[in-house]
C-alpha cells in the first residue's frame, strides 16, 4: 500500500483496514457457526424440485385412477415434504366396485404434505364438496392423517348437508365423509319430525 500524507489518503486507508477487518470477522462467525447449523434440519427443508402448473394423477394398484392434484406451484424439498400454492385442486374419485360413490371435490390455497408424519394440511379458504351427498364443508384448515385415514380440524367449520347447515369448532371424519363429528357444535337446526317418526 503506498503512504501518502494527505488527509483523504488517511480515511481511504482507514475505511480499507476497517472492510477487512469486518470480513474477517464475519468469516470468523461463520466458520463458529458451521456445525449448528450443520446439525440444524434446515439443510432437509432445501427445494430440490419446483415446478409451476403441475398436477398430479394418482392410481391404485391395478391402475385405476383414484386422485388428482392441481396446483399452479409446487416445491418438493430434500426431506420428502412438499407444498403446493396457488389455486390447489384436489378430486378424490372412489373406483372400488362394490360401491361406486361419487367424487370428492377439495379446494384450497395451500397444501403442505410432512412425509415424516404421513400428514397432509391443506389451507385457505378450503372447501369440500361432496355433490352425491349434498355435502359442503367450509373452513380455514383441515389435516389429513394417511396412517389413521382421519380428517380433521381444530378451526371453526360450516356443514352444509341437503338443507340443514351445521356449524361449529373442530371436525373428526372418516376419510371418504361417510362419517364425521363436529367436536364444538354451535347454533340450532331444524328437523322435519315427521320424517323422523317415521324411520
């Protein structure tokens, strides 16, 4: 470095010792931080495949078809979790022969699938749709346990069945929505005795 006397010489030096000085010592806080965050989970959460308008068609062991997935992104990271954004539709078709119910209409904003946890949460303005049964569900999130087959909440929901509308907090279902229980309900709903007198 050449010296010289004058004053703007002086602050350059200055300002040039102190940038080498600040790197050094944030290569020195880096290289005391590797191996937290080596052992950190952040490193499984890296995407390794995104991808735009995709979709899904998912079959069963004899190749019938049994669900399909449409997303407008999604992004699948090192760890097997995957999320997709943006405009999810999901229909879940029932091909088994000995009951042919109708499809399984979902949409949502997002949804976030946890391969550790077989857990699959779809949110934002979710709503089912059952058209076979007259059946809506309406609610901010719902998860879906692969290993017990359950869906369920903990948010308020709104069942809309035929002409009764049935709200409250939290919902436990079967899978295909044969069966299900709002954990909180709330309000009041109407039912034609007479059809009931006569069941």
């Amino acid at each position: 470095m050449v010296e010289c006397n004058d004053q703007k010489s002086f602050f350059a030096n200055l300002v040039y010792r102190s940038n080498y000085l600040i790197v050094r010592l944030c290569l020195s806080v880096v290289a005391l931080s590797a191996p937290a965050y080596a052992d950190n989970d952040l490193l499984d959460e890296v995407p390794l495949l995104e991808t735009i308008q995709f979709e899904l068609l998912g079959t069963d062991c004899s190749g019938r078809l049994q669900v399909t997935v449409k997303a407008y992104e999604m992004c699948q990271s090192q760890n097997g979790n995957i999320t997709l954004t943006d405009d999810i539709k999901i229909v879940v078709l029932n091909n088994k022969v000995d009951q042919e119910a109708g499809p399984i209409y979902i949409q949502a904003n997002k949804l976030l699938y946890n391969k550790e946890q077989s857990l699959c949460i779809i949110t934002g303005n979710v709503l089912v749709t059952v058209p076979e049964k007259q059946l809506t569900i309406r609610t901010e999130q719902l998860s879906y346990d692969m290993k017990q087959e359950i869906i369920f909440t903990d948010l308020p929901i709104v069942i809309a069945h035929k002409s009764h509308e049935l709200k409250g907090i939290g919902l436990r279902a079967t899978r295909n929505l044969t069966q299900y229980t709002i954990t909180t309900p709330n309000g009041t709903v109407e039912i034609d005795q007479a059809a009931v007198l006569k069941d």
